[in-house]
C-alpha cells in the first residue's frame, strides 16, 4: 500500500524494543482534533540554517529548548511531545490510510527525506514561537566536512539544554566520527580522507533518493550509522541515538537530520528531479504546528525548502573532491 496519511481515527501504542521502559507516544488530544490542511505562509526572509560550529544563534537556541523542556508534557509544544513525534511515526504507531493492516514506518523507506523535512520544519517554527523570532534557524551537523567530523561542542556542554547524557562515551570531542561505523571502535585518526570518500559515494555515485522498496544509499550511511555512532553502547538498544523511539530526545538528533536534509537539497543542486510517482506526491503526515493546529501536510509541498520558509548556508563539499 501506498504510503500515505496516518489514519488521524487511531493512533495506538509503540511497538518498542526490548527492554525499553514503556511509553505513550501519540499527540495530546489527537482522537478528538479534525485535522486541517496545511496552508504554507508567504515567506519574505528565509531563515539561514548554519553549520553548528560557526553557529551564531546558539543563545536563542539553547533559551528555545529550555522552554520547550520547561512546557508540561502533554502540551504539543513540549520536549517530550517533539521526540514523540518520532517514536509514533517510527513505532507502528499509525496506519496507513485505508490500510489498517499497515503501519506507517517512515524510514527505511522513500518517504524518510519529505518526513522528516516536514518534522524539522515545524520543530523550527515552534521554536521560533517559543522564543517570538519568526527568523530562527536551527544549526545543521555537518559531518560531511572536516571541521564538522566530530560532535559539535554547542551539545557537549553539560550545563546547556541541547546536552543529553546518553551518548556513547568513547566519541567524545576530539575524536573522529566514523561515518560508516559498523559498532566496532577501531584507530582511525587521521581518517578524515575515508570519511570524504564515504561521502562522495554515498551521496553522488549511489542513489541517495528512496525507492518505493526501500532505504536510500544515504538513509544507510552516514544516517543509521551516525546514529548509531552517537548512541550510548551501555544502554539496552543504545538510547537516545541508537534506537528509533528514542533517537529524538537528544538535541543532536535535530542537527544530525539538518544535514541529512541539506544533502536533499545538495543532490537537487546537482539536477537531480524529485520522485514523480502520485503515490510519493500525494503522501501526507500530521503534525502540531506552532499555532497548535493539528495540520496535514504532503510530500510535494516539501520539494523545495524556500517554499517552506528556510536555506543552508553555502559551503564548501570537500566529498567532491574525494573520489575513491
Ligand atoms: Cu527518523 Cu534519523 O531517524
């Protein structure tokens, strides 16, 4: 069946891993809300997304969580609320509609990239709202270049809201992210060349776009393999990073996907097209927005994402140049 909206009639508990403490993850008054289609605003300025190391907006960034994470857990704006978001998409919490007999799993799977654009752009409007600067751009964790191979220091500081402690121990600053880490930590300083080379193949020589039978070469790497880099291996299903469920409770999810989502609009840069298949077009989501409304919104509006208000900074793509 095609992947199309959640029924917004049902939404049922997770399916979790083992050993995962039980959860809800369904939105706050979702049975009695009529969900309304979303109308994109006219944007005048767009909101700049910047790499997390040269990040200037760190203040108004760390100010927005705080609140986020100060706000109840059942309001649609809180913390707790955005991580949920993706522990229901991810855990068979929805089904497709007119399917009840299909979950609504949204990644290792063609709607990963439009998913997932549309869950960053309403948690960057919320935060937006939360600290009333309708500009706010979220940072993005750029991996894919040098000064980016290693976790950001705007989510290792202790004190700081976007700090999350689960995280595996022994990839802290400095050492070099493994982009094609398989669960084994082996030397790798100075491996910074395999890291772009990763990148070069991943991103231009195999498919980075879905199909509707699976994965994309980068929803496999560096997407499942960062976040299995940064998960805590003492942890039953290495939360926060390691498992789906969890994976959103760690600020440095929203940066991981920034630069996920930058690569989209990279690829595009290149001439690739978006998929045309209706069924990809036409594929929708729910979410709250920063108003509260509980809106539907499609795949095809998310194709381009000054339409939605938003950009990367320019960067230089040293993978270009890293042929293996
Ligand atoms: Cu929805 Cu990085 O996973």
């Amino acid at each position: 069946a095609e992947p199309v909206a959640p029924d917004v009639e049902g939404c049922n508990k997770p399916t979790l891993p083992p050993g995962a403490k039980p959860i809800a993850c369904c939105p706050p008054n979702f049975e009695k809300k009529e969900s309304i289609d979303y109308i994109i605003p006219n944007y005048e300025t767009l909101r700049i997304r910047k790499p997390a190391h040269d990040y200037d907006d760190l203040e108004k960034y760390k100010e927005a969580v705080k609140i986020m994470k100060s706000l109840p857990d059942d309001h649609p704006h809180s913390w707790t609320q955005q991580s949920r978001v993706h522990c229901a998409y991810c855990g068979n919490s929805y089904h497709q509609h007119g399917h009840t007999e299909v979950a609504m799993q949204v990644h290792n799977s063609w709607i990963f990239l439009p998913f997932h654009r549309w869950y960053l752009y309403f948690y960057e409007r919320i935060l937006g709202k939360l600290i009333d600067d309708p500009n706010f751009a979220i940072p993005f964790w750029n991996w894919d270049a040098p000064e980016g191979m290693e976790i950001p220091s705007i989510f290792t500081d202790k004190s700081s809201p976007l700090y999350n402690a689960l995280r595996n121990h022994n990839h802290q600053p400095p050492t070099l992210i493994n982009l094609n880490w398989n669960g084994a930590d082996v030397d790798r300083s100075g491996d910074v060349g395999e890291n772009l080379a990763i990148m070069y193949r991943q991103a231009t020589s195999l498919s980075p776009y879905s199909s509707k039978t699976g994965s994309g070469s980068i929803e496999l790497v560096p997407h499942n393999t960062v976040h299995d880099w940064i998960g805590d291996t003492t942890q039953p299903n290495f939360e926060d990073m390691g498992a789906l469920y969890s994976a959103a409770r760690d600020p440095i999810f929203y940066g991981h996907h920034a630069n996920i989502d930058r690569m989209w609009s990279i690829w595009k840069s290149f001439g690739r097209n978006d998929i045309t298949d209706p069924d990809y077009q036409n594929a929708s989501y729910v979410f709250y927005d920063e108003n509260e409304n509980l809106v539907r919104v499609k795949n095809s509006d998310a194709f381009d994402t000054k339409k939605l208000g938003y950009d990367y900074k320019q960067l230089d793509l040293p993978w270009l140049d890293a042929k293996p």
